[in-house]
C-alpha cells in the first residue's frame, strides 16, 4: 500500500446509546422523554433519549434545567455495567472486519476498513453490514459515517443521526465542510469556537480563508490541526492500540526561566488550562506528567500517579508542583513547560468507587 | 536429657507464642518451637522459642530439670498431644544423639522425632537504642484502636504496619491502608529521644493476643528491631524499612461541616441500612440537612432500598456523601465515646470522625475516604 492510496474509514456512533439501552430494556420508557442520570439537586444528565432531545436536553445538563425544560422527563440511573455489555457486543461486531479499530468511548470507534478482505466490498457496505448486525444483536440503531479521513467520517455519522448512514466521498470533503460552523468540528471545542467566531471565524469556509501562521498565532499547535481540517485533510491514523487519552497543555516562554517562583508562575495556567478541560468533560485523571524543555532544547518529564483518580484541584496542583519542585535547583533556562494528566475516566463511570487518601 | 513439668503450664505458655509458627515455613526447622532447658539450684528453667524468621516469640517456664541442653520439637504434634491431655506432671526424655523425644505420662508414652537445635535461627539482639516502659493497657488499647485499619497489599509494605512516632510528651500510632487512617495518640506513653518506626501488623496481632492486663511493658527499640518484655514472655521483630506516608498532609484542616451524634445510635442504624446497600461498593449515602441525618442505602441490581432518619446536631452546608458502610461500622465499633463528631468538607474529601468528649490520655481521629455518589463531579 502506498501512502497516496485513499483510505476508507468508518465512523459508528451507537444513537442516544444509555438512553436507548434503557428503553430497549425498560418497554415502559419507549416513546418517552428518558435521561439517565441521578434525578437529584446536583443530579446531571448522563443521556438523554432522543424524544427529550426534542425539549433541548442534553447531556452534561444539570438535572434541575433538563426538567425545566421538560417537566415529565424521566430519571434512569445509569447502568454503567449494561452498556460496558452492550460496547463489548458492538466491539466483536467491528473485529470481524478488521484488526484497526479505535474506540473513543463505550458508543463511538473508527474502523480503518481499506484492506478489507474483500476489495470488492466498498466500505459503505461494510457500514450497512455492521449497522445491520448491531441491530440484530443488540437491538439498538447506529449511526455511520464513511469517508477517507478521521475527520470527514465523524462529521457524516453524525449528519443523518439517528439510525444514518452517509458517505463522503473524495472531492465531496472540501464542499462539505464549507458550510458547516466551526463548533460542529471534531477537535473545536465551546471555547475554542467562541474564540473563533470573535476573529470573524463562523464557517468551515471563513476558517479556511485563514493563513496557517495566523491560526498558529492563535490557537497554538491546535492551529495546524484547524488550517488542515478546514480543507478536509486529517491525517491521523485509526489507532488500535490507542487508551485513553490524556489532556495536557504547555506554553513556550518569551524568556527562558530559572527561579523556583518563575517555573512555578509559568506552570499555573498550565494547570488551569488542564483542569478545565478535564473538568468540562466530566473526566478526570490519575497520573500527572510534568515536561521541561531546557534551553538547550533537552527535554524531560517527571510524573506521578496518584491512587485513584484526582478530584479535587488542590490535589492536583500539589502533585504538580511536587514534580517541578523535584527538579530544582534547574541546571539551565527552561524554554517550556507542559503538564498532562493521563489515565482519563469519565466521571459517570465513578459512582460507586471508593476513593483513596492523596498518597 | 529429662526434664518435668505440668502439662497445663507448658500448654498455656506455648498457646501465647505459637502463632508465630508459619503453617509452611521457609525453613523447614521454624515448624519446631525451640526448647532450651537450664537447669539451676532451684531445678530449670525451659525457654521457649518460636520464630518466622520476621518475629520471634520467647517465654520461659520452671521446670524440674538435672542437666541443660536444647532440642526443636515439632510445634503442632507438641500442641495437639498437650491439648488433649488431663491436667499432670509430664515427663521429657530426649536423646540428645538422635533428637529423638519421649514424652511420658500416665496415660501413656509418645514419641515425637525432633530437631537439632543448632539449626534453629539465631534470636536478633536488639542493640537498643532506645527503651520505654509502656502499661499493657496502654500498649493493648493503642493496637486494638490501630491495627484493624493497616494495608494486606504487600505492594505497599509501609502501609502493612503501624507507624510509631515516639517524643517527649507523646506516642503517636498511625495505620492506614490507603482508605481510611487511624491515629491514635497517647500522653502516658513518653520518650527521652524523638524516633519513629513502622511495626509490622503480624506482630502487634501477636502481641496484642498475648498481651496480659495490667502489667509494665518493656518496650525497647533499635534501627532495625523492636523487643517487648513482659512477664516471661518476650517478641522480638524486625521492623519495616520503608518511609511512612505523608499522613499528616492528608488529614484536611478545614472542615467547616460537622455532624455530632450518638456513636451506638448511628451504628445501630448504620447496620440495618448496610443490608440494603451494594454487595460489592457497600455504599450508603449520608444526607446533612438541618439537624436531621438521613442515611440511605440501594441496591439497583435488586431494587433494594433502604433509608432512615435520625435527629443529629450539624452544622454547616447542606451536603450528601457516600461512604462504604462496612469501613464506616469497622470505625464506629472501634470508638468508645458515647458521643462523636464527623468533620466533612465536600462530599470527594474525607470524613474524619473524633470522639465528642476528649479521654484524658488518649486521642484518636479517624479518617475514612467517601465513595463516589453519582450526584456529584
């Protein structure tokens, strides 16, 4: 296989998946507007069935607004257990298409389909196929989306959500993108497309009117990532062996530092930037990695895992601090500083756990 | 070589060491109890040893004895055949060439195959660097309050002992396993030197077995070893090289909730709730509102559930945290206060429970992480 082959990838996204599980479950709850989640005071919807999404719930909505915004809304607490069932079902579905298959969630993976054993299968009906089985043994619908990238393949599993099933084509990526708001992006976050549109940026076709240099300028390495999007090239690779993600942020300072206050000052935003993101997202992380780039460009990290995952910032912060400390006296000027937090989990999968003392 | 003695004295010494035994020791030969026998004007004295190696028990007996010497005897044939024998004098025969050992009594002979006692392991000295005399009341509270609360994860070895911290005017005992923390403080216990250490639990279990009321304790204490003496009887152990946690640093200071109540009436409570809770998280929710607790427990898998109310004096936010009811209960037996206090501050931060009243001599907090409830985060 040469790199100018196209690929074919495939991007299944199970429709409304912890409230669709429920209802399949639960025939008193088809038809109805169901949220899973914990129904109390500081309760938040988890899921939302798409009968609720009509009432403008949606997931990560408090629960006291889901039900002011629909009042016979109904309450399921999630059955984490269930739907680790239910992903595994769907998971032995894509492996018997091909090895490269990257999970993102319980609900959504890429397949990476171009070496198909059959060459004279197209990837659209390999997407029919699997949306067919998962109906068959699980019941529930999904939504697929088939292009020759990553990114174009989101954006079409999600364009005839529910039960759909959309193909881009070569050629077909640029036009589809123009039209699309900057926020749809897979990659551009609430805050990131607030920051866009202030810069006059709206549409897949304002953003790809941009300069390279002026979305670096702006948005930093993540720039490169929007300048190639807005022109429907991404060429990240299906992962397989992919975990879970971890968040991290560095910056590169105008002048090298050297003072424990100096790294210290550098390092906070960095972990305001970290925790915000994780905390956005309902997921939080058990390790820290703190990055140090002298400026003689030599680079290393430090980083500790705490017993169970970091809830509360201070924590964080202290573990942090303690791994830059740890490199004091620094022998040179540090050029950059980074701090990641890794072994993610989302926080709804937590009920339940026992936490551990920050030690 | 012969000594005398009266089976229900040796039984009863030889019950307080042998759980040092190992049931499948290293080294076969710590399968024995090692019996040294010193005879003297008066007649002798047997010592007795056991040893895994980590901790070694001695306890010493009179006995009519006209020579000295030494033997290993297997310790559960040694023990079965004592239990199972009237109360009388009994005799040792044993030869020294073949360690072969009779026991002869008036219901009959036995003849046990024993060791050479050159291969029993060396009792430690402890080059002491330090010395304390402990009440055993004292000794034996302190471990009963800490030692239920230590680490079995072999991973993290600091955490399967109780960390003594000894100073002028206190003796601090922590044990943690990550989950919750005791420590547990004593003003009667005083040192003339700073020094901390951490005991492993196996032998403060022993110790504490064995541990007879009302007696001093000769607690002694050097880099590698700890020694206490009491009575006849002595334990020997080998003391975990590891560094403690940080404890101090993970008891939060600033708890502006707090919950006072009846220690049995929330424990009572506490126990029917727990039957409803998950068999596997054992979660129970506390909810604070008001001077009311409520403590709530379901089981989704069954569609169990289970609340109760109970008048309670709190102070602070309105809040709800999960604990695991089984940790929880394990703490409130612990306690002996009639009444305590539960100092939170937000429902993924620790609860720390205190006695009410303050003991004049003591002063224990007890620390418990909560478990995720899925309201919150």
């Amino acid at each position: 296989m040469t790199t100018n082959t196209v690929r074919k990838i495939i991007h299944i996204d199970m429709d409304a998946f912890y409230a669709s599980v429920e209802q399949r479950d639960n025939p008193a709850l088809r038809g109805k507007p169901v949220a899973v989640g914990g129904s109390r005071a500081r309760g938040v919807v988890a899921a939302a069935s798409y009968e609720a999404r009509t009432f403008g719930v949606r997931s990560a909505m408090a629960s006291v607004t889901a039900k002011k915004r629909c009042p016979h809304l109904i309450f399921v607490p999630p059955r984490f257990e269930v739907y680790k069932g239910v992903s595994a079902q769907i998971r032995r579905i894509f492996d018997e298409y091909t090895a490269l298959v990257e999970p993102l969630s319980l609900d959504e993976a890429y397949l990476d389909v171009t070496d198909y054993r059959d060459g004279n299968v197209s990837a659209t009906e390999i997407a029919k196929e699997i949306k067919a089985k998962i109906k068959a043994d699980t019941g529930l619908t999904a939504s697929a989306g088939v292009s020759y990238n990553k990114f174009l393949a989101k954006l079409a599993s999600d364009y005839r959500k529910p039960d759909g099933l959309y193909v881009i084509k070569p050629g077909q990526g640029e036009a589809f993108v123009e039209p699309l708001s900057v926020g749809q992006f897979h990659g551009i976050g609430r805050v990131t497309a607030e920051k866009m549109n202030q810069l006059g940026i709206h549409t897949g076709a304002d953003l790809r009117r941009q300069s390279e240099v002026f979305l670096r300028r702006h948005f930093g390495k993540s720039g490169g990532y929007y300048y190639q999007i807005a022109r429907a090239v991404d060429d990240r690779p299906v992962n397989p062996e992919r975990i879970r993600k971890s968040s991290g942020s560095e910056n590169t300072f105008e002048h090298d530092l050297f003072t424990p206050a100096e790294l210290e000052e550098g390092l906070r935003p960095l972990i305001d930037d970290v925790w915000d993101y994780c905390t956005n997202r309902r997921i939080a992380g058990r390790t820290v990695t703190v990055k140090v780039k002298f400026e003689d460009f030599q680079q290393i990290t430090r980083s500790k895992s705490a017993l169970s995952v970091i809830l509360d910032k201070p924590f964080f912060e202290r573990l942090a601090y303690g791994l830059l400390e740890s490199l004091h006296p620094v022998p040179k000027g540090v050029r950059l500083l980074g701090v990641t937090l890794s072994n993610l989990e989302p926080l709804d999968e937590l009920e339940g756990r026992q936490l551990t003392l920050d030690f | 070589m012969k000594f005398i003695v009266s089976s229900s004295v040796l039984l009863k010494n030889l019950s307080h060491i042998n759980g040092v035994v190992a049931t499948n020791p290293i080294v076969p030969i710590l399968e024995n109890f090692l019996f040294k026998i010193d005879s003297n004007d008066e007649g002798g004295v047997l010592t007795v040893t056991a040893s895994d190696l980590q901790t070694t028990m001695t306890t010493q007996i009179p006995v009519e004895a006209t020579e000295s010497g030494a033997i290993a005897i297997p310790a559960k044939l040694l023990l079965d055949t004592l239990r199972s024998l009237p109360e009388q004098p009994i005799t040792f025969n044993i030869d020294t060439e073949t360690f072969g050992t009779q026991i002869l009594t008036d219901n009959g002979r036995y003849k046990l195959a024993g060791e050479n006692p050159i291969d029993f392991p060396k009792i430690p000295a402890v080059n002491k660097n330090l010395s304390v005399e402990i009440s055993s009341d004292a000794l034996a509270s302190a471990i009963n309050n800490t030692v239920f609360a230590t680490s079995t994860d072999d991973l993290r070895p600091a955490m399967t002992g109780v960390y003594l911290q000894l100073s002028e005017d206190q003796a601090t005992f922590v044990a943690t396993d990550g989950h919750r923390l005791i420590r547990y403080r004593r003003t009667d216990i005083q040192t003339s030197a700073n020094t901390s250490m951490i005991i492993p639990r196996k032998a403060l279990q022993l110790l504490k077995s064995s541990l007879p009321d009302n007696l001093t304790v000769r607690a002694e204490f050097s880099q590698s070893n700890a020694s206490f003496s009491f009575g006849p009887t002595q334990l020997i152990c080998r003391l975990i090289d590891e560094r403690f946690p940080d404890y101090e640093n993970a008891i939060p200071t600033k708890n502006p909730n707090v919950l006072t109540i009846g220690r049995t009436d929330l424990l009572t409570t506490l126990k029917r709730i727990m039957i409803y809770a998950n068999r596997t998280t054992h979660q129970i929710r506390l909810s604070l509102k008001g001077n009311a607790l409520t403590l709530s427990a379901e089981d989704l898998d069954y569609a169990n559930e289970a609340n109760e109310k109970l008048l309670c004096d709190f102070e602070g936010e309105p809040m709800e945290i999960g604990f695991n009811a089984k940790l929880l209960a394990e703490m409130l037996s612990n306690m002996h206060a009639k009444m305590i206090s539960i100092q939170m501050s937000a429902p993924n931060r620790a609860g720390i429970m205190v006695p009410a009243d303050k003991d004049e001599n003591e002063d224990i907090l007890m620390l418990v992480m909560p478990v995720m409830l899925n309201t919150y985060a």
